[in-house]
C-alpha cells in the first residue's frame, strides 16, 4: 500500500452489488464484496464539471478537501492534513488532477505515489482520490478515476493500487467501479484514534501497459 495516508473518502454509487470474482469464500472480504454499495440515484446531479491539471495555485483547495476526508476517519490514518511542501514531496509529479466546477470551485483531486524506489516497480504507483464533502455522490470520484487510470498509462504505468477501510463501502465500490479488484486484507495493520483498523487492498493491472 505504500504509505497508509492515500486513501480516499468519495461516496459514490457502483451499481448494487460489487464485483468479487472468487473471493466470496475469503471471510471478511467476501462479505465486503458482497456488501451493497450506494445507489447514487438519491442524489442530485452534478452540475457540469471539467477535471484538469493541478497547478501549484491549487495548493489550498487540495489541502482543504483532503482534510475533509480526514474528518470522517474513514479515508486515511492521517489526522490532521499536511504542509503543501510534505504533501508535494510524496506525490509524483504527474499526473495530479483536479475537478472543477462551472463557477471554479475545486470538487475533488487526484493523484498518485510511488510504492518503491526499486526499478522493477517503476510501472507501480498508489492512487488517492479525495472529493469536496459537498460534491460526493455526484460522480465526481469516478471521473478522476477514469482520467487518473488514462493518465497513468500514458506515463507507463502498469499497476495502481490502493488501501480502503473495510467501512469505507463508498469508495470500495469505487475503485471497483474502475477495474480495480480487492486482493486481500491487511488486518489490524495501524491505530487511527487509539483503535486498530484494517485495510482492504485493492489493485487494477492495466490491459495496455506492460503487456509484451
């Protein structure tokens, strides 16, 4: 997984049920798969939206959705969000996207990190997607995704992985939604407020990259 802090906490709908191929004889994460997932139906559409390249000036709208998610202690096992400087270290360059709405107000962003400074995971990064609290449930998270999975493979990236809590139904589904799989459980891997948290280990391969 990388570092525990990449995560994301996007409430989004992935259909009823998630996809879980053979893994509904695994215990708990059978049973996370087979959980239903958010029917985004109940909520209002999102107004037009565009996703585009993060900048420096975005600093501030970044830092703030991330501590969003950190308020609802269920994206990551931060509790407090980072400088622009430590967050800008821990993350490639590039891609790092954001998602802006019609009147310029920054939705969500998304970003990766790398897993290893062994050349032979040179092609393996970890994703983060974090979305505005008022924007989750709109699509938005998805969007990201899907430009962020795009990206990533322009740049000759062949696996993305991520880490969700087991109660983070919202953003499992998510990451589903998009190709990633759930390969197993880390249990009790870290305290977040003095309580021992699992998380679900997820990873998409990619079909056009790394394939020869």
């Amino acid at each position: 997984m990388g570092r525990v802090s990449g995560f994301g906490a996007e409430v989004f709908g992935a259909g009823q049920w998630g996809e879980c191929g053979t893994l509904a004889d695994w215990g708990r994460v059978g049973e996370i798969c087979a959980r239903p997932r958010t029917d985004e139906s109940r909520f209002p559409a999102m107004p037009e939206f565009r996703i585009r390249d993060m900048t420096a000036g975005d600093a501030g709208a970044v830092l703030r959705i991330y501590a969003e998610g950190i308020e609802t202690r269920l994206a990551t096992f931060e509790t407090e969000a980072p400088s622009w400087e430590d967050w800008d270290e821990g993350h490639v360059d590039a891609p790092r996207l954001m998602a802006e709405g019609p009147d310029g107000a920054a939705l969500g962003w998304a970003a990766l990190s790398p897993v290893s400074s062994r050349c032979v995971y040179a092609g393996v990064a970890e994703s983060s997607v974090y979305i505005a609290a008022a924007a989750r449930g709109r699509g938005v998270g998805r969007a990201l995704m899907e430009a962020l999975i795009e990206r990533s493979e322009a740049i000759g990236i062949w696996t993305l992985q991520a880490g969700c809590f087991p109660e983070n139904d919202a953003s499992i589904g998510l990451h589903q939604a998009v190709g990633f799989r759930i390969v197993g459980m880390r249990e009790r891997v870290g305290q977040l407020d003095g309580v021992w948290r699992d998380v679900v280990l997820l990873e998409r391969r990619s079909d056009r990259v790394g394939v020869d």
